[in-house]
C-alpha cells in the first residue's frame, strides 16, 4: 500500500507541473504537420504512444416513442511513436442484442509523412467486420498502413437502450494524454450521482439548456443538464507489479442512476 500511495503522490506532482505539451486543432480531419513530424514525447521519453487527442459526448436522448436511449459521439487521436504501439490500430467493440446496441459513422484515417507530404489513408467501408456471437455482435477492423510516426484518428456514434449506463470515463491510460475531454447531457429529471477519482485535476463546468423535441407528432420541450470535462497533459499510468487492479486508481469520472 505505500508503495501505492508513492506512486500516486508522484503522478499527483506530475500532474501539477504538467502543461500541454501538443498544440492540437481538436476537429476531426484535421492534422497538423507538427502532429506527424512528432517522433518523441519529451514528457514521457519511454511512450510508445501517445493520445493527443479524445473527445467523447454521451446524451440521454429521447426518442420520438417517447423512449430514452443513450447516444455517444466519440473522437480519439493518437501518436505512434514506436513499434510496440502499433497495436492502437486494432480496434474490437461488443454490441450487445437486448440493448439494441448499433455502432455506425465509423472513420478511420491513418496519417503519414511520405517524401514531404502529409498523407492520408482512409479504412474502407468493407474492412469493418462485423461476427455473431451469443446474443451479440463484435466489430473488429485495424487502421491500415499504421508505421511508427503514424497518426491515427477513429470517430465513431454509438446508441443504446440502456440509458442508465452512462457508466466510467478514464482520463488516465496506460499512455499518457495530452488533451481529453468529456460531455455528458442529462434529462434534468433524471437524477444521476457522479464520481471522480485519481490523481489528475480536471476542470469542470455545468449549465442547463432547454430544447424542443418532438414526441409521437407532438411537440415538447425537454430540460437538460450538461456537464464538462477537460483533463491536459495527463500522465501515463502504468501498471506495476504486486498491484492489482491498477484502473481503479486511474483518473475518471463515474456516473450512476
């Protein structure tokens, strides 16, 4: 356990004397020569790879049945900086039946520099697979042309019916972070506690919105809560040995109905 709290209080400095080290354009396509050019990250010399970029949005949604359902929109960005971490590339999702889950608007583009010149490889359409399993569907596809000095940006929509779930959010990987940011959009009625944990200092804003939706032909206006999460140059958080469960020290935020 002291070594735990060793390790934690070490993150905790790093955190503070951490600024954000990638200048980024936080919009989907667009790369700048400075992102692929990258070959190290100063902050963390022994990264494989680095996230320069997340960005996720999750909302309680109603339907025009009047149901709810969560909707997510989720952008990362990543660096590879050396062999080992060519595997970001691969990516496997579970979609499961009795939530009527569905996985769709799926982009992937690979970013390279070739003789000068930043270029762009998109995976196509029938490079996605999708497999049955037991009362589900598992979507496998890797990013193509994926070298050392790649970029690599997935952006994808996500629903489901189990609007309950909004479920855990982690800032923190086994890589470090240079900008993250998270979204979540509640129906004010729908009263959800939230929790963070970990070591690294988001910073958090909330307001209200008010929006006109139209439910089985009639129109309604829906309150909604928004709330929003942004964590800079967040350190790596690498598993050690004798320490089991090392996700449940890493810097997140919970919510639950």
């Amino acid at each position: 356990m002291n070594r735990i709290l060793s390790s934690m209080a070490v993150l905790l400095l790093s955190v503070l004397m951490y600024g954000q080290s990638a200048d980024i354009t936080r919009k989907v396509g667009k790369i700048s020569d400075e992102e692929v050019e990258m070959t190290s990250f100063d902050k963390d010399t022994s990264a494989s790879v680095l996230i320069l970029w997340e960005n996720e949005e999750i909302a309680i949604e109603m339907t025009n049945t009047g149901d709810l359902r969560r909707h997510c929109t989720h952008v990362e960005r990543v660096k590879i900086l050396k062999e080992d971490g060519r595997d970001w590339g691969d990516y496997s999702f579970t979609l499961y039946d009795r939530y009527d889950e569905d996985m769709y608007n799926i982009s992937v583009t690979t970013y390279n520099m070739d003789n000068g010149h930043v270029t762009a490889t998109k995976l196509p359409k029938k490079s996605i697979y999708r497999t049955r399993e037991s009362e589900a569907t598992k979507l496998t596809f890797s990013a193509p042309e994926v070298r050392v000095g790649s970029v690599l940006e997935l952006s994808y929509e996500m629903h489901s019916d189990d609007y309950w779930d909004v479920g855990t959010h982690y800032f923190q990987h086994s890589v470090p972070v240079n900008y993250s940011e998270l979204e979540v959009n509640t129906p004010k009625w729908l009263k959800f506690s939230r929790f963070t944990r970990g070591p690294v200092t988001l910073a958090f804003k909330e307001e209200d919105k008010s929006s006109v939706i139209s439910v089985q032909g009639d129109r309604m206006i829906l309150d909604t809560h928004h709330e929003y999460f942004t964590g800079i140059d967040i350190p790596a958080m690498k598993a050690e040995a004798h320490v089991y469960g090392i996700s449940q020290y890493m810097s997140s935020v919970t919510y639950d109905l």
